[in-house]
C-alpha cells in the first residue's frame, strides 16, 4: 500500500527513473527472500551464494545482480564456429546430390546438438546465471529455430548477439535481431522483394517483438513488409547484406506515419509505441514474477523503461526491486522449464558433468530443444511446460539421477530415441557400419560416460546446507534450499541423506519456482 | 504394487492456511467404468484410432492414379506398375504392400480419401503437422490440440481411466495443451513402471501447482485402469508398429474408459531410396491393420472403432533425382472400421494442374475429416473445436 502510493508520487514528479518506491522501505533480504531471488534470476542456487545476499537491501541484491552482468559466454565455443570462408551448403541449383544433401544434413544435426551442449555448459559455468537466463528469454522472444535455419554456425552467431544484448538495449537488440542472419532466414526476411512483399517478418515483429496483437492494422504490415524489402544475407559468408536493387524505395503509412521508410525507420516507428514497452515488460514479468501481470505496475515499469529508451536494466532493476516480486503469491507460482529443472538441478547439487550434451538431449526430451522452439511463438512455458508424457520424464530423470549406490547408475535419457537412434551390438560386431552410423555409435557411448560422469555425494551436500546436529532439523534445512513451497508429502526416513534428497526432488513443489 | 497403495499412514499431509481445496485425489480401486453417457451427450463409447504416418507419406504410391500417363511420366523410377497394383477402381489403386487390406476393402469396412490436405499448405515438417494437430488455419497459431479444444467443450465421463492415450511418440499431437487427460506411453507395462513415480496428493496452494498434482492424478487413474493383461489368439506383427497395434488393443480390452488413442507409425519422410522403405512401412502399417482388426473382433469392438490415418502432408508428385520425393502437399488417407462406409472419396490428384512448387491441390479438407470423427461418431459439435464450421465426410454408415 505505502510504497505503491509513493510509486505514483514519485512518477509524476518525475524523479529519476533509477529510484524505485521499494527502496524507501524494503527490509533486508530473508535467506528465503535471497533463495526466491536466485533461482527466479539464475538456476538452482546453493545454499552459500544464498548467504551471500541474506542481509542485503532489495536493490543492493538487484544491483549486484545486474552489475555482474556479462555480455559474452565464458566457455569457449565450439571449434567450428570460428570458421571463416565460404559457408558450406548444398544451394540450390548446384546440383548436390542426395548423399551431399544427407551428408550436409547430419554434419548440421551433430553441430546442432554440440551448440546445444555449450549453451549448457555455460549455464553450468557461467558466473551471471542472470546473463544466460536472459539470453534464454530472448531466444525465447526472438524465436528462430535450427529446424528451419539450418546451419548451426547462423544459430551460434544469433546466440552471440541476444547475449550481447541482453541486459542491454532493447532497441538495440530489435534492430541488431531484425538483420541477424538465422532471422533473416526463419522468417523470410531473404524472400521480401519490391513487387513480391512476403510478410512474416514485418507481421511477426509487429505481433510477437514489439506490439503484441491488436495493437496494428493488416495494412501496417504490408506497408511495413516494403520497408524490409531488400533485407537478406550474402550467401558466402552468411551475414547480414542489404541489396538495394529489389528494396521498394516508395513511400510507406505505417502507424499513422508516412515516408520512404527503411526496415530501421519502421523499426523505430515501433519502438516509439508505448504499446511495445508494455509487451516487452509484461513478459518479463510472467518470466520473473508470476503468470497474473499487474497491469497497473505493467504500465508503470514499461513507462520507465520507455523513458529510460528502453534499457533493459532499468526494467530488470524495478522488477527485481518490487513488492510483487517478493510477494507471498509469486512464491513458487512459477512451473520450471526444462531448462531450470535440469540446470538448476545440476547446479544445486554440484554436479559437473564430463559431457554436457546428454542433458541437453534431456532437456528437449522434456520439451524444450533449445535452438529448435516449436514455432515463432516460442515456448509457452508455465502450465505447458507439465503433461502426463513431459512430468514422467522428468520424475525418471531426478529419480535416476539420484538413484545412489546402483554402480551402473545412469541418469535416464528421456526419449533419446529421436534424436539418437541406439545401434544394433551385433552390427558393430560385424563391423558393417557406414562411417555415419559409427560415429553415431560413438556419440552414445559419449551420452553415456556423460550421465555416468555425473556423481552425488550425499552426505556431503547435507554438510554443506546444514550443520544442525538433529536430523530433523537437516532435512528442515535442505527442504529449505530445494523447496520453493511446502511438500506435499512429509519426505521419508528425514536422517538418511539421499532418501531424504530423493524424496523431496520427487516432490511436485519441486516442479515449481 | 499399484502407485495407490503407497502407505499413507507414513505421510503427514501438510494442510496450509488458504490452500485451495484438495485437488487431487487418488482414484478409488476403481472397478470397470460404468458406461454412462459423457455429460455432454457424446458417445465415448466409440473409440477413435489414429494412425500417424510420420514423415509425410507418399500418398501418391499409396492409392495410385494407375490409368494416369501423367503418374508414371512424373515418376518414370518411383511409379508402380500397373501388373502391381491392388486395384479398387478403374483408375485408383493400392500399393502392393497394402494389399492384406483388400478383404476389408472387399467387405466395404474401407473408405479411402483422396486428396486430403487444406489451403495454403505449409511444406515443413514441423509447422504442417502443427497445423495438423491444431486444426488451425495456415497462417494461425493455436495452442492446444483439437481434439483437446473438443474434450474442454464435450468432456468424457470422469470415470474414464483418460481422455486419450498417445503410443509411441512423446508428442501429445493433438491432445496437446488445456486440461486434457492424455497418457503417452510406450507399452502399458512401462508406463505402469513409470507410473509409480506419480504421487498426487496433498493440496494445490496456486494454480501452477494444481496443474502439476492434476497431472500426477491423471497418470495415477490411468496406470489405476491399465493394468489388465488380455490373452488375445490374434498374433501381432513383431514390428514396432505390431507392438504399438498391441498396446493400442490391450487398452480396448481393459475397457478403462478411453475415447481416443494415438498411434504413431514413423520414417515416411522418403527423399531418398523410397521404394523398398515405403514398402516395408506400408506393408507394417496392413498386417498391423489387420491385425488390430482381428484383435477388435475377438473382442467385438470392431464396430465400435474407427480408424483413421493422418500426415503432415504428402509427396511431391514428381520424383527427385535420389530415387525419392520430397515434401508435398495434399494426400491420400484411410478409414476403417466395422461401421464405415467403404469405397472413394474425395478426388484424384490433378496432376496435369500442379501449382507452380510442382504439388497438387487438396480435394478434402482435413478438418472436414475431423467434423466427421466429431459429429458422425461420437455425436459432439465440431465448429467450436474446428474453428468453424466443415462438412463432415460420409464415410460412415448411419
């Protein structure tokens, strides 16, 4: 009540858009509060980066978060992006034959899968979880999928750019997303000439980037589909080439405004739409806070972040820093993606993978192959992250994940089966196998050492979240660090370590955040 | 050990203040449904099969235009000769692997559409199957599935043990999304291994989590339902598609309660080699057929069951240079069952007018073909769910 009354106070005073209304009251963070915090901003958080932020003022907790911010991924790529020449693809009209098309195909399907398990990594890695979650919900915005893009090298590079814009400039990164290549290519952008519009880019950016539906006209879209005109990618080095030659050069209405626009100049013309700055928040907001935005505080966020020209700081900061974010209903209000409950399970528990590729085969194996959403809506997420096939392949996976003493122990693969074909032994055997489906061979048992790799001490983990002597106490403890709400089951035998940790990761509140 | 027993007298329920009501609770020992009309006035009683020819299949060697000169000048490597085929008229036929389906063809229990696609056909795998499965426009994206949009608005009896069980594909398809109760599962014997992983009990403190303990509650009353073993004298192809046919009839012969099941037959997407893989996929797909038929009869569901076969898209008509074809648009596809009507329908693929990417135009809308599944047999309005309103198909004996 206070400080939202404030809140208002201070907007129309116009006061600086850094000072937030919680600021003037909010308590120091809890050790819950820092927990709810870390694992809204990052993936699973330890029981002593959560120390670290017990204590602090909501904003000094937000800005040490966003200070800490990165603009480049710390694990090191892998070879082949560093490429440089001619990009090889069969195009058509060069008359590759099927077995150059197949070849192609599954020299991009293993490089896909090698981009896949570096993402994973550096989410493994990273010291700004913030920086990877944030580069995740672009990507998320921002949807190009390898299934249409094709080459891995072009999903790498637009990975580069969301990460180098994103906690950076909303604008910059519409504009810089508008001629990144994947794009160009996964909504037609290459296919957009004078005379022969194609529409998917200028409907998508007006529907899914910026706007958001309804707030635009079909005629809009075609008139804004002429500014893009000429928007493609030279096909030698793949990046990004205006050609001049079929851009449509007339004069354009979009939005109330008239000119011979370019692509940047309608671009603009969006940006310059308090709708936009709305859409883009209460996004945020169902990522960070809850599934139910608060529309009055929608608009007041958005319109500091407008003013602010659209600095994603700005936005993060007052999310961070709100009451609706710490609020008793936003606690474990939010469903894990895939990604949180594989990430952030690796993480809390220490867990280093050998090979990350296997989680992340794991990962879409749950519904969410990342460089692949299923279409330029992206994820849903929340509610439909959990159906009957995706929550069993979840519960298998922590179930064997956590499976103990069992010396073959191996985290199960949730429907490898699409994506890795297993090779017949007797095949192997009689060393008939093509150089494809040997390497394929190799890429299991790669899988396999990878799950094997991963160990969990349990007792010492428990000495780590807890040193109370009393085992109720412990598990009172490591219940704390797990669960973002109460289990719905009293965990089993509270005094034995991993039946402890199994039972409560194989609690339904542990599919929330 | 069923997932319901687990001793509760060890389980503390935590009980919050300003928890909603209990969400879930563990099925009673259920005994077999009793058959009751669904609330709505739809007759669940009738089981939907639909098959999935994953990949797109080539619809064009499926039921071929043999009296074309256009066909076989389009596939001079690809074309089946007419000596081959298993012929249904003067000028349709089937491939040859298809041919164990000739006596149900003979016995009028086979419809075949010709032509089934829609407008603006999208050529990926992933948007068409989408459009598919959503029923949606080309150009539209919806969320949930249309057979789920249909159970939203026409539920099935609560005491079904689900709305629908999906067999070989993690995909829900088109039981995606809403609150539908859909069971994906390998085999049962499986899914009931996995099933005791599901715990739904306790009370949902916010929405996210009332999800999450509805879900664990439907996987706890389906795995509740599906635990019968049924010794059928029908022999199953030992294919993974015959395995998949027999999950399919060891769940009509639980009788649990289950409107419609998904079966997912897979590597149509032929763009390179197509005769011998094509072959072999068809000749699975007719002695799983026949087989399923022979299962549904010893249980006397044959007349109770239809069967129907869908795609993204099909094939290009003109071959590639690969000894394959690649993605298409409209398609051939099938209806079975002991009260469908047999013979053609829809239209041959005009191959003298192929639109200028070289596919064919549709015949019959694919939505019109779920308006038939809709309000021809189980008796529930299909403009809601459709997205409109499509003249159901009379493939069905009144």
């Amino acid at each position: 009540m206070f400080p939202r009354a404030f809140t208002f106070c201070i907007l129309f005073a116009g006061v600086s858009p850094i000072a937030s209304a919680s600021a003037l009251g909010s308590a120091p963070l809890s050790y819950d509060d820092a927990r709810h915090l870390l694992n809204r901003t990052g993936f699973g958080a330890t029981s002593s980066e959560i120390e670290r932020y017990v204590g602090m003022s909501r904003e000094q907790a937000a800005r040490k978060l966003l200070d800490g911010a990165r603009t480049t991924a710390l694990t090191p790529p892998p070879a082949w992006t560093a490429e440089v020449g001619p990009l090889r693809y069969p195009r058509p009209g060069d008359n590759a034959s099927q077995m150059e098309r197949k070849l192609f195909q599954q020299e991009q399907v293993r490089e896909g899968l090698e981009l896949r398990g570096w993402w994973l990594s550096e989410m493994l890695a990273t010291p700004s979880p913030l920086t990877e979650r944030m580069t995740l919900f672009w990507h998320n915005h921002f949807v190009s999928s390898q299934q249409k893009v094709k080459l891995a090298l072009l999903m790498y590079r637009q990975n580069v750019t969301l990460r180098a814009h994103a906690l950076g400039n909303f604008g910059d990164l519409l504009h810089a997303v508008a001629r990144d290549p994947a794009m160009v290519i996964y909504l037609d952008s290459a296919q957009n000439r004078k005379g022969t519009p194609n529409e998917n880019f200028a409907r998508e950016v007006m529907e899914l980037f910026t706007l958001g539906e309804g707030r635009y006209a079909e005629q809009d879209i075609k008139e804004a589909a002429r500014a893009f005109t000429g928007w493609s990618i030279d096909r030698d080095s793949g990046r990004f080439m205006f050609r001049p030659f079929i851009h449509d050069d007339g004069v354009k209405t979009v939005l109330g405004k008239s000119g011979n626009f370019d692509g940047d100049e309608v671009l603009d013309i969006l940006l310059a739409q308090p709708a936009t700055a709305e859409f883009v928040v209460r996004k945020l907001w169902r990522e960070f806070v809850s599934p139910d935005p608060d529309e009055r505080q929608v608009s007041r966020i958005a319109r500091r972040f407008r003013d602010a020209r659209y600095d994603i700081e700005v936005a993060l900061n007052d999310i961070f820093t709100s009451d609706a974010f710490y609020a008793k209903q936003s606690r474990a209000s939010l469903v894990k993606s895939p990604i949180d409950l594989v990430v952030g399970t690796l993480r809390q528990f220490n867990m280093a993978p050998s090979e990350p590729t296997p989680f992340a085969v794991a990962v879409a194996g749950m519904g969410q192959n990342l460089f692949s959403p299923p279409n330029v809506k992206g994820w849903p997420g929340q509610e439909t992250w959990i159906n009957t096939s995706s929550l069993l392949a979840r519960k298998q996976f922590l179930e064997r994940l956590f499976r103990g003493d069992d010396p073959s122990r191996m985290a199960a693969l949730p429907r490898t089966e699409s994506m890795a074909p297993e090779m017949p032994r007797q095949a192997l055997q009689q060393g008939e196998l093509d150089p494809e489906k040997a390497r394929q061979i190799r890429f299991m048992r790669e899988m396999e050492r990878g799950m094997q790799s991963v160990r969990f001490d349990s007792s010492k983990w428990m000495s780590q979240v807890s040193s109370a002597p009393d085992p109720a106490r412990r598990a009172a403890d490591a219940e704390r660090v797990l669960l973002a709400t109460a289990p719905q089951a009293e965990p089993d035998a509270p005094g034995d370590p991993l039946a402890l940790v199994r039972s409560l990761v194989l609690d339904a509140a542990y599919q929330l955040k | 050990m069923s997932p319901t027993s687990k001793s509760t007298d060890r389980r503390r329920f935590l009980k919050r203040a300003g928890g909603l009501a209990v969400v879930a609770l563990a099925p009673s020992a259920a005994t077999r449904v009793a058959w009751a009309a669904a609330p709505s006035g739809a007759d669940y009683r009738k089981l939907l099969v639909l098959i999935e020819l994953k990949g797109g299949n080539d619809g064009l060697n499926t039921v071929v235009p043999y009296a074309s000169s256009t066909y076989y000048a389009l596939r001079p490597k690809l074309a089946i000769a007419r000596d081959q085929i298993a012929k249904l008229s003067d000028s349709a036929g089937l491939h040859p692997a298809l041919e164990p389906l000739l006596p149900i063809w003979n016995q009028r229990e086979l419809a075949v559409l010709q032509g089934v696609g829609y407008p603006s056909p999208n050529l990926s795998h992933f948007r068409s199957i989408e459009i598919w499965d959503t029923a949606s426009r080309s150009e539209e994206y919806l969320q949930d599935g249309w057979l789920t949009r249909t159970f939203s608005s026409a539920p099935t009896p609560r005491s079904f043990a689900a709305d629908g069980v999906i067999i070989g594909s993690p995909d829900l398809g088109p039981l995606a999304g809403g609150g539908t109760r859909a069971i994906a599962l390998a085999n049962t014997d499986q899914f009931l291994r996995q099933a005791r992983l599901a715990a739904a009990e306790g009370q949902a403190r916010n929405k996210a989590l009332a999800h999450i303990l509805k879900v664990e509650a439907d996987i706890m009353q389906a795995a509740s339902h599906l635990n019968a073993n049924y010794a059928f004298r029908t022999e199953f192809p030992q294919t993974g598609f015959g395995n998949a046919i027999k999950t399919a009839s060891q769940i009509v012969a639980n009788q649990a309660g289950v409107a419609v099941v998904r079966v997912t037959h897979g590597g149509f997407d032929t763009h390179s080699g197509q005769p011998a893989t094509h072959a072999r996929l068809l000749g699975e797909l007719a002695s799983g057929i026949v087989a399923f038929r022979s299962a549904l009869d010893e249980l006397g569901k044959w007349n109770d069951t239809l069967v129907l076969t869908y795609a993204e898209f099909g094939r290009r008509p003109k071959e590639n240079l690969s000894n394959g074809t690649d993605h298409g648009t409209a398609s051939a596809h099938f209806a079975l069952g002991g009260r469908v009507a047999g013979g053609l329908y829809g239209e041959q693929p005009a191959l003298e007018r192929l639109s200028g990417d070289g596919n064919t135009g549709y015949a019959i809308d694919f939505r019109s073909v779920y308006a038939t599944a809709l309000e021809r047999w189980w008796g529930v309005p299909s403009a809601g769910p459709l997205g409109g309103k499509f003249a159901p198909v009379p493939i069905l004996r009144a």
